[in-house]
C-alpha cells in the first residue's frame, strides 16, 4: 500500500521542501518532536548526489530483506537521489534520550554498511538523518517536465536493528561538547594546504565492500 501510494504521488509535482513527508513512528501526540516520538518502526536512508541503487538492492534481495526504494523529487541521472526504507522486525524504543542516542548510534552503523555494500563513495547515505522526528519526503517531481519518479519494492524480511548493531564492532563515544560542535555540519571539510586527498582505490574498495556481505548474512531478520 506504501508503495502503491508512492506510485501516486510520483506523478504530482511539489516544490523542494513542500512535498508530502512521511514518519514511521509511535507519536501519540502527534507532534513532530523527538521528545514525543516513542518508537521508530523503518530505518529510512537518504542518498543525495552518490551511488545508484542496483547493487545495494540486489543485495538486500539475495539476503531475503523487504525494503522500498524510490527516486527523490530533485534526482537527476547525473546527480542521483533516493531513498531505501527497511521495516524493521520490532519496535526500536526511542522514549527516552538515552534510547534516542542508542537509535543513533544503530542508524550509524546501518548507514555505514549498508553504504559500503551498495558501493556508496564518499559520505554514503546522509549522516544527518539520524533524529527520530526527521521527515522523510515523497516522490513528486520538482518540475512539470520532469519523468515520474521510479519505485521498487520486495517483500520479505524485516530487519532486526539491533541485531545489526550487536553484530558490528562497536563506534567510539563521542563526547557530548563535540557531538553539539559538529552536529550542524554537512559537508567535509576541505583538504588543510599543502594535503592532498587520496581515494581508496577500486581492488581495495571492492575487497572491503566483498568483506562486509559475509556479516551481512549474518545479520539476524525475520
């Protein structure tokens, strides 16, 4: 039904931040806060500008998982945009902030991988998505002109998030100060003069994307 409305909305246009948005939440108040959200039912990954979606979904399929994946309003062959939505096997506890953190620190490493084995290059699936309240937007295209955008779905297993999390190594704390420091920022930093960047290159790449299906088979799901 989720996809199905999806498909609906892919042929209705909306201006950037004016489309319909969606939350996979237990929000009896139903304010848009993270205070009032209790449970997070989806994990909702972004992709802007990076990647493409074949290999990642193939992946999720070869390993029995449900998702839906759809085009954002802004995608452009040149600069794709799109989003991945996993239900998960059971409510993740976001009523307190001690769990909104522990909802972070599992939407981290599930961003990270899931990044690495659809090949995602540089900053992956947005960092700053992570905050239980965030709306996540539809599919209606920017301009008039612009095709429907494209949807998938599968059905099939959930994902069982804190499993993932349980399987990973752990993430080193970050101190409170630095977490509010860093928090707004979106965009790396540039190279400091004089350093020159280097990319990891293509066989060492795909031997650390090659490495993490193994885990990811193992990942319990239901």
């Amino acid at each position: 039904e989720f996809a199905g409305m999806l498909e609906d909305r892919a042929r209705e246009g909306a201006a950037k931040g004016a489309g319909w948005v969606f939350e996979p939440t237990t929000c009896p108040s139903g304010r848009r806060t993270n205070e009032a959200t209790l449970a997070m039912h989806a994990l909702c990954l972004d992709a802007d500008g990076t990647g493409d979606w074949d290999r990642l979904l193939a992946a999720l399929g070869r390993h029995g998982y449900a998702y839906v994946a759809y085009r954002s309003g802004g995608h452009h062959p040149e600069a794709p945009k799109w989003r991945l939505i996993l239900p998960l096997s059971e409510p993740f506890d976001a009523s307190s902030e001690e769990r909104r953190a522990s909802w972070r620190r599992a939407y981290a490493r599930a961003r990270v991988v899931l990044g690495a084995a659809g090949g995602l290059r540089g900053a992956g699936f947005d960092p700053t998505t992570d905050a239980p309240a965030i709306p996540c937007f539809l599919t209606e295209r920017r301009r008039a002109e612009d095709p429907p955008r494209e949807v998938l779905w599968r059905p099939g297993a959930t994902l069982d998030l804190v499993g993932l999390a349980a399987a990973l190594p752990a993430a080193p704390a970050v101190p409170a100060t630095a977490a509010r420091r860093t928090a707004p920022l979106r965009r790396a930093k540039a190279p400091r003069a004089g350093v020159t960047a280097t990319a990891l290159p293509d066989e060492r790449f795909e031997t650390v994307v090659a490495a993490l299906e193994g885990p990811m088979s193992r990942i319990p799901h239901t």
